[in-house]
C-alpha cells in the first residue's frame, strides 16, 4: 500500500496512510515488474499483482478506486471517504496496467 501525502514520513515516526494516490500505486507495481523482469524472481511478480490490487480495494479503505461501470479511476480515498474525482492522472495509472 502506498504511503499517503498528508505529510512527510520521518525515520520512526507514524506512517500517513491518506491521501493515498494512484500515480503511486502505478508507481509500485511499475518497480515490481521491473524487478521481476531484472530477477525472475516470481515473488516480485506477485509483489506486482499485489500493487494492481489497489486499484480493486486493497487500499487503506479497503474500496475499490476503479469504477468499472464507466471505465475512470478514482483520485484515491481520503481518510473519511473516497475521493470521487476521476482524473487523467488517476485514470491513465489503472489504464497503464489494465
């Protein structure tokens, strides 16, 4: 799960869990992949497989951020809710993997 940008993680201190972002979420399973491909190590591959789960739920709210009924991405949850923006950005990270 990706690190939220509520603030920045200092050595040892708490971990922001909000807002999370799909950008980020690319971003993981983008690294995995290339890891996978460097290695052959299929744990890297299921490391990726994890990070496309994101997109599913497998995010701090545990909601799915992909609205497959019209084919957007979600901008991320926030701490009370999910963020119902569907940006490019948001958009192109799930499409990128789809």
């Amino acid at each position: 799960m990706p690190t939220g940008n509520q603030r920045f993680y200092h050595k040892g201190g708490q971990i922001s869990y909000f807002d999370q972002q799909p950008v980020e979420a690319y971003s993981l399973l983008s690294a995995c992949l290339d890891a996978y491909r460097a290695t052959h190590d299929p744990t890297w591959y299921e490391c990726a497989d994890q990070a496309f789960d994101w997109f599913f739920g497998r995010n701090a709210l545990g909601v799915p951020v992909y609205d497959k009924v019209i084919g957007g991405c979600r901008d991320g949850p926030h701490i009370d809710r999910l963020n119902e923006n569907q940006g490019a950005e948001a958009t192109l990270s799930f499409l990128r993997w789809r």
